[in-house]
C-alpha cells in the first residue's frame, strides 16, 4: 500500500512535467491546427539560457527567470519567423517547417555553442527530499507538482476570465468565426506560442534540474513524450493534454514499479499498446470531439 | 515550404563546410586518412571531439614532417550526419577518394557500416570510441577497436568494488545501446564470479528523466545493496543519482567512462564519493597531462571529454603502423597494426599484438571528491578475469 | 450600380475557388434601415458572397464598399470593427463555451463595460430564452436557441450591417417565424439587414428589397413587393439548375 501511494506521487510529479509541455503543444494546435515539433527546443533554449547566466557567475534564481523569458522570446519568435509565413500554405507546410526549425536549432547548438552536453549546476536544496508521513517526496518533485498546479490554476483563470482567454478558447473550437468576433488572428496566434513557451519554460527549468545538464538535443524526447500525451487526451482539447500527460505518466510509472523483471525490457511497447488500446476505445482521445465543429 | 526548405538546406550546407576540409597540402606523398563520422546528430557529441584530438595529432604529426618525418597526413572528413545508411555512402566515398585507412563512428551501427565497405576495398579501419568488444570481429581482419572495451572496464569496476568488501550489488542497465546494456552485464558477471551477490538488476530507458519508480523500487530490497553500479550516462546519470540520493540511499555508486563530463562534477554533494572508470588519468608529468596543454593551446579551451584524447590516440597509432609497414599498402598497414606493442599514446601505451584487434590500455579509475577529480588508480586486468564479449 | 446613399455595396464582386469561379461579377447594395434579401438555389454563391464581403475568402475581383471605404481585401476582425458583421451559415456558436460567454466574445471589439452590458441586458430582453440558459454551454442549446444566440452574438458589437447567412436552416417552421419576427424587430431598432435565404416566401415576406442570384451572377433584382407578385422569382431559381 506505502509502495502504491509513494508510486502516485512519483507519477503526480512526472506527470506535471508532461502536461505542461503537452499543454503547451496543444495550445498551439488548437488555434493553428500545428504540432510544433520544435517546442522541445525550447526546453533547450531554457537550458542555454540558464547556462549562460550561470557563466556568468549570476545567480541560479536569475537563471531560471531569464531561462522562461527565453523560452517565451523563442516561442513568439519561432511564430513570427516561421509559421507566419507559411500559415495559408496548409497544415503540412507548417509541420514540415516545424521540423525544419527543429534542425536548424539542433545545428546552431551543436555549431554555435557545443555538441557535448553543458554542465547546469543546481543549488544544493533542490535535489534533496523531504519526509512526509513516511513518504520521500523529492524537492524538484514538490516543486514539479507545485508549479503544474499553479500554472494550471493560473491558466485556467486566464482561459475562463479574460476576454482574450475566452477568445483563445472560441479560437481553438472555430478560427474564422472567432475572428469575426473581431479579434485579431495574429494576437491571439501570437499568445498561444507565448503561453507555450511559458510551459515549456517551466517544464524545462524542472527537468533541467534533474538532469543537470543541457546538450543541443534534449529537446526531442519530451516533446515526442508530450505528442502521445496531446494525442491521448484528444488533440486540440486543452483539458484533455493536461489528462493526457497524467495518463502517460501513471501508465509509465506503474509499468516501471509494478512489472515482474522478465516483464522489464517490453515495459516502453506496453505503454504505447497501453495507448493505442486506450485510443482505440477511444479514437477521438480521451476528452476529444466526436467531430470537428466546422 | 520553398522558403524553409531553403533555410534547411543553407544551414545544413554551411554546416557541412564547415566539417568538410582537408588538412595538410595535397602533394603526391601525402598520406589519405579518411574519417566517416556523425559531425551533426545525435553522435556530435563523441565525433566531433573525437574529430577534435584527430587533427591535433595531425598537426604534430606533420609539423615534424609527417609520418617517418616525410609523409604528411591528409585528412578528408564527412559526415553521415549521424545515419547509418549514410555512414556507408560516405565511407565508399572514401574510399573513391583513395584514403589508405578510414577512421569511423563511436556507436557500432554507423561503425560496422562503414567498416564493412572498408573492409572489401581492403583498407584498414578503426572506430576512435566505439567500446564493444565484439565490433572487429563482426566486421572483418581490416576492422581494429581503439578504445576501452566494455568488458575491460567493467572487470576493473567490478574488482574495485570486491576489494572495498562490497557485498551486495544493484544493476541498472539499458538495453538501448550495447554499452548500457553490456557493460552492466558483464560487470554482474564479474562481480557474482569473485564472490557478491547481485541483488536485483533494473532496467531503464535512455532521457527517461524520472527514476522514481526504480528508485522506490531499490529501497524495498533486501538485502539493502552496498554498491550501484550503472553505465547510464547525461542526461540519465544524473537524474538517477539526484533521486538516489534524494530518497536516502548512501551506497557506493560505480560508473563508467560516459560521465565522464564536467556535468558530473558539477553535480554537488550528491556526486561526492562516486568512483568511475576512464582511458585515463592526467597526473603531473603524464603523457595525457601534456596532451590537455597541447589541446588547450591549439583550441583555446580546456579539453572536457576524454574522446578527444582517444581520437588522438587512434591517429598515433595509424602513424604507428604506417610507419612499422614503411608501406601505403592496405594489407601491410593491416598486418603492421595487428603486431604493434606498446605504442606510445596520450592515455598511456596501446598494445595489438595478439589480441584480436581489440587493444589493451590502461584503465583509469577516478573518484569525485569535492567536485574534483581524484586518482584512484590505473589497471590492467589478469586476461582470465575478463569475461569473453 | 454605385448608390451614393448605400450603406454597403459590391461592385462586380469575382469569388473563385480554385478553378471554380463560384461568383462572378455580382453587384449589390444595402441602404441604412434597410432589410435586403439575396436569395438563390444551393450552390447559387450566397455564402460565397457573404464570406468575401466579410473578408473569410479571398476577394477574386470587384469592390467591397462600406460607408465609402473600399474593404475588399481587409481581414474580418477589421471589417468587424468598421462595424460590418455575420452571423454565418450553420450559426456555428462556440459549442464550448457558455452562453455568456458567447455573447461577451461578441463585445469583443468594444472597451466601454458599461455599454457592453447595456447592449447584453438589450439582447436578453430581446431573446428571454438565452437569459435562462445563460450558464449553459452553447452546443447543448437546440437549433433554434442556437441560431437566437448566433444573432445576438453579431449584435452584441453594435455593427451597423448585419450579414445573415440562412437563418432558418434547418430548423421548424414555428421556430423559423419567431427568429424572423426577431429580425423584423432587429430592423424596426435601427438595424440594417443583408438576409440570404432559401426561404422565398417568408424573405420577401419581410425584406424591402431583393436580389435573386443564380450560378454567381445576379439574375433578377428589385422590390421585395415586385418579386413576390411576378413569378420570376422561381424561374430564375428553375434557370438555375
Ligand atoms: N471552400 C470552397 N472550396 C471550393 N468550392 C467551394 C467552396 N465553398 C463553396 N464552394 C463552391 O462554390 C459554389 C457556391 O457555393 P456557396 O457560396 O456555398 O453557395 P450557396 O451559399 O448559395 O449555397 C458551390 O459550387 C460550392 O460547391
Ligand atoms: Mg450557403
């Protein structure tokens, strides 16, 4: 039983890493019909960002603010730069540029600052863990189901309050008739991949931390991570993303805890037969729609 | 989609100038090395330093006027850009260009790949930091290691942990690459073989971040391990060791050469004490201290990875055989190469003869102690421990 | 056919899909206090017409003119705020999002709250029905409330034209006379009205003026009175097809 309960928290912690880059995934998608298979770099942008401060001898908590505004310049940028461009040109154009701006990242890192991976040292508090009731819950895990309760609140409010989060919400069900609403395509476009890069910015900032490091191509795992996990909840519901990477995490976790060692090397296909099956019961997702109000 | 074809193509031309060159002037004499590596990709980050110690073992080379002091060295580079069909179409590229012997990959995929074209046009190949034992001899006689090979290293982590009187071992391994896979495995086999337990053996998967779950899991066992030893390396290494640590569990921790890396030190208190091994140790006067002045002073910055220096090592030794041939012919450099002994190299000396192309070196044995790096030793295992690849 | 005192003209509007030439060369106009109806068989380019003039499909060729000012070209959430909107065919209400929230996404364009909310206590007095479902989310309304609550969403900015694109699609008969007494009543506040419709009898029943178009031209025009008492109402349609 302690075994199960410390198992959710493993999963509740991995699993807020998840729906924050999945969230932010799908943010994108629901308003430009885009998987932006370049969100993971901005993981990695966060990464260079805070090693540059570090360099140069700043502190760590500067560090991680400069690293999330990074990742939200980028993001905006990405926008303007590249998918802008090509926004009529269909939703193939646009993926393809989204995985030409994923290379054209991995060989500026790899060219410009190095191909081995870079040292982020964190500061000693972080990695410790604190004793709850008999639990350990990690300091990075605390903060990881912190900030992904946090942002979710925050975002949630924002989605539900604002005008503009309303109009985002109108935008991912129906984009022509929320411009004639007379919002601005670009604005709200434009807030999307600013809110992406905040997730992805913190999402970074903890998965940095556990790992220590930053290497040009760190970026590729989690947002293939975070694919399944917008697919499983249903692509282009916002909820759904955030159910998604929870999913994905507990599936993960409790295949790793639970399954007998012969069982071991086929943990990763059962997860993805795990979601295949889920999606077949289930094509739309878990909270997606039927069909596409068009 | 014309525009972002055409930034990806610009890009990936200018990078490929950049890694395309030739170094040294294009007289008849000159000796061809040609090098199949992944400059961009997902290997960058063990070619490219690789690349790195290759040159600088030119420029010395031919600064003394090349090999014998009269054949400078040419040395012609492509990238597969880390794909293995690739890997084969540049090394028949190669060998059109007429390259006399061919340096390839670090991950054995691309290497084989490569190997295999080099090895029907009869030209000598060595894999600068591929660590399989088995790699020559899937490839062909014209197919040589140079690095340290797994099996080498583990047997000396596995020593190590007997002789501290560790009873009571974890493994945790990979199976996906035969280095986090192999390695652990054959450091169990050692260690079961002089006398521990091996309590239980986890499995992971490369960038999965989160080691809760095996973590939870080694704190349920019993008997509570007193080593954990594992070949995970960035970013998987350090994410395991953080919730390890995390969770309260003080076994002594063995790693292999892949963390290697300044993240490793960097790393803080949970770092402190964990014992890997590595090509060697740059102690005052050592050959491997000189090589770090010299890479220092030609790149302007400190060496920080140890396949800078075994890409170093790998050209002396093509120099070496070269020279012992006093011939270009691929079948004598192969000949001359499979008899050297203790040829003289930055991590210490290199010996082929009798050993199947897969050469003896030294095994250094480091531990992190206040974010330092301190010498435990060097060791050259009894061949009978070592278990067969 | 430039009208000086037009509130909105189109000046040998070309709408193309493609290959497809979906209207071709259509000319139109809509006074102030205005209703006007553009009615035609399926396929005739009613909807492709409304959408170019709102700026949703390309503008092929032909002039859009509102209040003077050439607008062909300009984006939607523009047109909006020059004070032009629609309320699209299939009503195409945020099934998401409540009926509240429908209506302030409608507000979008206007700053002053106190007027915003004039405007909404307007409109749930004009249509009760939504005022009860306020909290509901849009797509568990029926067609009817749904088509209520499209309309009052295009009114909640105010505009000065209203575009309807098939207001009675799809729904019953009762139903379709109570959103038309609603647009009469729209009309009678101040409202000016471009209605397309496939409803020939019940358009003309409320409209001043009509145009009847037919495989993208304009085939017939005049007033309302004038085409319901001649039969070529239908023969154009018949020319249609
Ligand atoms: N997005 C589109 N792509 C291609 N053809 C279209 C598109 N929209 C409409 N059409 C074609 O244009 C013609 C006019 O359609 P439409 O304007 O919807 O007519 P109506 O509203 O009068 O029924 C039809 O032949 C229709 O098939
Ligand atoms: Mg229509």
């Amino acid at each position: 039983m302690d075994v199960v309960v410390q198992q959710t928290v493993n999963a509740l912690a991995l699993g807020g890493t998840y729906a924050l880059l999945a969230l932010g995934l799908a943010m994108v998608f629901s308003v430009l019909g885009l998987i932006n298979f370049a969100h993971g770099e901005l993981m990695t942008v966060t990464g260079y960002a805070m090693y540059f401060v570090l360099t140069a001898g700043l502190p760590f908590e500067i560090a991680v603010l400069v690293g999330i505004v990074a990742a939200i310049a980028t993001a905006m940028l990405m926008e303007r730069v590249a998918f802008r461009p090509v926004r009529n040109a269909g939703t193939a154009t646009m993926l393809l540029t989204s995985f030409a701006v994923s290379t054209i990242l991995h060989m500026l890192f790899q060219n410009l600052i190095s191909a081995r991976p870079k040292a982020l040292p964190v500061p000693d508090w972080m990695i410790g863990a604190l004793n709850i009731a008999g639990f350990d819950i990690g300091v990075i895990q605390l903060m990881s189901i912190s900030a992904t309760a946090l942002l979710l609140f925050a975002l949630t409010v924002f989605l539900r309050r604002s005008t503009l989060g309303i109009a985002m919400r109108a935008a991912s069900l129906d984009f022509p008739v929320t411009r004639l609403m007379g919002i601005n395509a670009n604005m709200v476009i434009s807030t999307a991949f600013a809110i992406s890069g905040l997730l992805a910015g913190v999402a970074g900032v903890l998965w940095l931390a556990q790992r220590g490091s930053v290497d040009p191509l760190m970026g590729f795992l989690p947002v293939l991570k975070a694919f399944i996990a917008v697919v499983l909840g249903g692509l282009g519901s916002l909820s759904g993303a955030v159910l998604g990477g929870f999913t994905l995490a507990f599936i993960e976790v409790a295949l790793r805890a639970f399954l007998p060692d012969d069982w071991l090397p086929f943990r990763e296909s059962i997860a993805l037969a795990l979601v295949i099956l889920l999606l077949l019961v289930r094509p739309e997702g878990l909270l997606g729609r039927k069909e596409a109000i068009r | 989609m014309s525009r972002s074809n055409w930034l990806k193509t610009t890009a990936m031309t200018a990078a490929l100038a950049g890694a395309v060159f030739a170094s040294g002037t294009a007289a008849a004499e000159n000796f061809k090395v040609g090098y199949a590596g992944g400059f961009t990709g997902y290997l960058a980050p063990y070619d490219q330093p690789s690349l790195k110690g290759v040159q600088l073992a030119i420029d010395e080379i031919n600064a003394a006027g090349g090999i014998g002091g009269t054949m400078p060295i040419e040395l012609i580079v492509k990238d597969t850009r880390s794909d293995t069909a690739q890997a084969a179409v540049v090394a028949q590229e190669l060998v059109d260009d007429g390259v006399s012997v061919m340096i390839v990959s670090c991950d054995v995929d691309p290497a084989v790949a490569s190997g295999v074209i080099a090895q029907a046009a009869e030209i000598p190949s060595v894999s600068s930091c591929a660590s399989t034992p088995t790699l020559p001899a899937a490839v062909g006689p014209y197919m040589f290691s140079n690095y340290t090979a797994d099996n080498l290293q583990a047997t000396v982590l596995a020593s190590y942990a007997r002789e501290q009187g560790l009873e009571n071992a974890y493994v945790l391994l990979s199976r996906d690459t035969p280095y986090t896979e192999k390695l652990p495995e054959y450091f169990a086999e050692v260690f079961a073989a002089m006398g521990g337990n091996v309590v239980a053996v986890g499995e992971f998967t490369i960038g999965q971040q989160d080691f809760s779950a095996e973590v939870t899991n080694i704190k349920g066992l019993d008997p509570q391990p007193d080593v954990i030893m594992t070949a995970a390396y960035e970013p998987d290494f350090p994410a395991f060791l953080k919730q390890l640590r995390a969770a309260g569990i003080t076994a002594q921790v063995l790693g292999s050469d892949g963390i290697d890396s300044p993240t490793t030190f960097g790393l803080g208190d949970v770092a402190e004490g964990v014992v890997f091994s590595n090509a060697g140790f740059p102690s005052e006067g050592s050959p491997l201290a000189a090589y770090e002045a010299a890479y220092e002073a030609k790149y302007g910055e400190p060496n920080d990875t140890v396949f800078t220096a075994t890409g170093y090592d790998a050209m002396l030794v093509i120099a070496a055989a070269v020279e012992a041939a006093g011939s270009t012919d691929g079948a004598a450099i192969r000949d001359a190469w499979d008899n050297l002994e203790n040829v003289q190299v930055a991590t210490g000396t290199m010996t082929y003869k009798g050993q199947n192309r897969v050469p003896v070196r030294v095994v250094a044995l480091n531990q992190v102690s206040g974010g330092e790096r301190v010498h435990v030793g060097d060791f050259t295992p009894d061949p009978s421990q070592i278990p067969a690849p | 056919m430039s009208n000086e005192a037009a509130l909105l003209s189109v000046e040998g509007l070309v709408v193309r899909y493609g290959a497809i030439e979906a209207v071709r060369g259509a000319d139109l106009s809509v006074r102030q206090g205005e209703i006007v109806t553009l009615l035609g068989a399926n396929g005739a380019g009613k909807s492709s017409i409304l959408n170019a003039i709102m700026g949703l499909v390309p503008v092929a060729g032909g002039r859009v003119v509102l209040e003077g000012n050439d607008v062909g070209g300009e984006p939607p959430e523009k047109i909006v705020r020059r004070g032009m909107t629609l309320t699209p065919e299939g009503r195409r209400v945020f099934a998401n999002l409540t009926v509240a929230e429908n209506l302030s996404i409608g507000a979008a364009t206007r700053r002053d709250r106190a007027e915003v909310e004039a405007t909404r206590s307007d409109m749930l007095e004009l249509f009760p029905i939504l005022a009860e479902r306020r909290d509901q989310l849009a797509g568990t309304l029926s067609g009817g409330e749904q088509q209520m609550l499209a309309i009052a969403r295009s009114m909640m900015s105010q505009p000065k034209i209203v575009l309807l694109d098939e207001p009675s699609l799809g729904l019953a008969p009762q139903i379709v006379d109570t959103i038309f007494e609603l647009i009469v009543r729209l009309r009678d506040r101040g409202a000016t009205i471009l209605l397309v419709e496939q409803n020939v009898e019940l358009a003309l029943e409320i409209a001043d003026r009509g145009y009847v178009l037919a495989s993208g031209a304009i085939a017939l025009e005049g007033s309302a009175r004038e085409l319901s008492a001649s039969g070529d109402v239908e023969r154009a349609y018949m020319g249609a097809h």
